[in-house]
C-alpha cells in the first residue's frame, strides 16, 4: 500500500506537470476497477480542465472543471 507522505508527492508532481491543462483523451488500464463505462469516462471528462490533484485519505482526487472528479485508490505498491 501507498504511503501517506507517497501520495502527497505524487499529488504534487501531478499538479505541477498537469494542472491548468484541458484533458486530451483517456485510456483506462484497469477496466474492471470503473464503475462506469470506458465511453462514458471518455465523454464525462472530454475538453475538461484539470484544476487540481489533491490527496484525501489514501486516494489520489483529480478534480476537473464542470465539477467532474476523478478518484484513483493504491492498494497496491506504487513502483516508480
């Protein structure tokens, strides 16, 4: 599992190389883990604006304008 002080670094470096950016497209590597389907992830988050990445808990949020939000939780280890 992810460590805390991990994932606000990666938080961090996210925000800094991503945020600010219109979202291009999108390619899911883990299907089964979306509760949704991959077109609509696609449609949902197209042409929208990353504002930010923030850590809350042990999940990665990105935060995307029209009030969209993204939620990635590490239960495995984060290899760099």
């Amino acid at each position: 599992m992810a460590e805390l002080p991990d994932l606000t670094f990666f938080s961090r470096i996210l925000n800094r190389k991503y945020s600010d950016k219109k979202s291009g497209s999108w390619k899911s590597q883990c299907r089964k883990k979306i509760n949704v389907s991959e077109a609509a992830l696609k449609s949902a988050l197209k042409g929208q604006e990353l504002i930010r990445v923030r850590r809350e808990g042990k999940t990665l949020q990105l935060d995307f304008s029209g009030y969209q939000v993204l939620i990635r939780c590490y239960k495995k280890k984060l290899t760099t």
